[in-house]
C-alpha cells in the first residue's frame, strides 16, 4: 500500500521577495478567509503537514505550534501560523516538520540578476518573458488580492495554472548565447532547492497509512509533485480537488 500526498500551492500572505507578490490584507481578513481553506483542506485528513521553511527553524517553529494549541492565539501574518497551525490542530497533528532549503545565495546570481542580464543583453528574449509571462503573473497577483483566500487557491492550483507557473523556469534557461548559460546557476539552486525538498518528504514517509500535506508556494508545486509521482512510493493528490 502506497502512502498519500498532496502538495497544496499557496501564495505568501505577508512581505515575500518572489518577484509576483499578492497584495497584503489585514490580519482580521486574512484569519477568517484562511478558515475555509483550513475546512477545505481538513477533508484530506493529513496525518503529517510539511511546511515552506528550513529545519533549521523547525524547534521554534513547533514551540509556537505548541503555545497555540494551548490557546494562544498570537499569529502572525504567513500561510503557516493561519493555515498550518489551525490545520494541523484540527488534525491532531503534533508537529509541523519544515523542509525548505536554501543554501548559500551568494554563490550565483540571482533571478532579478537575470533579468537584468536579458534586458541588457538580450532585450528581445526580455521583452518576450515581460509580456508572455511575468506581466501576466503579476495581473493574476493582483486579481488574487480581490478574491478570498479560499477563490485565490483555487486558481493557484488549478492544474493549468500549475503548468504555467512552471513554464516561465522553461524559457528563463534559454537566456545567454553561444557557451553563455546566463541563468543557469540560478536555475540549478532551484531545481536543487525543490529536490531537496522532495527528499525531505521522503524523509517522513515511514507509516504506509500516513496522508502528507505540503504547503508550499505555488511556483514550486509543478517540480515537487513531479518528483514525488517520479519516486514510485506514494499516492499524489491533486489539491484542485479539494478547493472544488
């Protein structure tokens, strides 16, 4: 029998550095909208939940888990504390594990680096990217802020959406010329970066009878699940299901 999972996309309810960015609401807002994705999310009935952070942070993480489920209720402004912690809770979940990584980021450029790069050097292909892809993301960000967090999931992980998010990654390799692979490094931290956190869901698989729940931000659902349907040893999920 092979153990269950399901990778849900999420967008980043406070500050974020992606380059899209959904507008922030209030935190009032934010909690009673994150409790229909909570109600909707709880009908997997998740015996594990991962989240988007580094395990470095998973003791404090936890300790904070901890504090809320003996009623306090001093949350902070992320998809963890307003998604996770009441999930997690309402499952009788008694630890989040973090399976994030990061690395070292001063090694290689960085993504706006490539785009600076192309704009420079490659206005054509920049321009191409702008108008195909990163334009459209951030109308569909800002459409987001418009619709409740449940409305806004929805969209995030409908398969198409989940496709296109991953295809910008596709067209960012092609920037540089001849023996000039401008964005690769870049590239390979992220594919790097969601490897790794493939191999730390691995990691918590021990129990054939375990349902594991990711959030995750929506740009790394297409590779994760990829990895996960690749590996052969579990059941993948597709959250659009739940957010029908």
């Amino acid at each position: 029998m092979k153990l269950t999972v399901m990778v849900v996309g999420v967008y980043h309810f406070g500050e974020t550095a992606d380059l899209t960015k959904v507008e922030p609401k209030s935190m009032e807002t934010l909690t009673a909208e994150s409790h229909e994705v909570v109600q909707a999310l709880s009908r997997f009935n998740p015996t594990r939940l991962a989240v988007e952070a580094v395990p470095e942070n998973q003791v404090i993480l936890n300790e904070r888990f901890a504090k809320y489920q003996a009623g306090d209720t001093t949350l902070e402004k992320n998809e963890i504390d307003l998604i996770g912690f009441p999930l997690a809770k309402q499952a009788g979940i008694e630890e989040i594990s973090c399976v994030d990584w990061m690395g070292d980021v001063t090694e290689y450029a960085e993504l706006g680096d490539v785009l600076q790069y192309a704009e420079e050097h490659e206005p054509e292909r920049y321009q191409h990217l702008m108008t195909r892809y990163l334009e459209p993301m951030q109308h569909d960000a800002s459409e987001m802020a418009t619709l409740s967090v449940l409305e806004a999931f929805r969209r995030l992980n409908d398969p198409q959406a989940v496709r296109d998010l991953h295809e910008v990654y596709m067209e960012l390799a092609m920037i540089g010329k001849e023996k000039d692979y401008y964005a690769t490094d870049w590239l390979t931290w992220w594919y790097k970066r969601n490897l790794i956190i493939y191999t730390n869901l691995r990691r918590l698989m021990t129990d054939p009878q375990d349902r594991v729940l990711l959030l995750v931000g929506g740009g790394h659902v297409h590779l994760v699940k990829q990895f996960l349907a690749e590996s052969g040893v579990c059941e993948v999920v597709d959250a659009s299901e739940y957010f029908l």
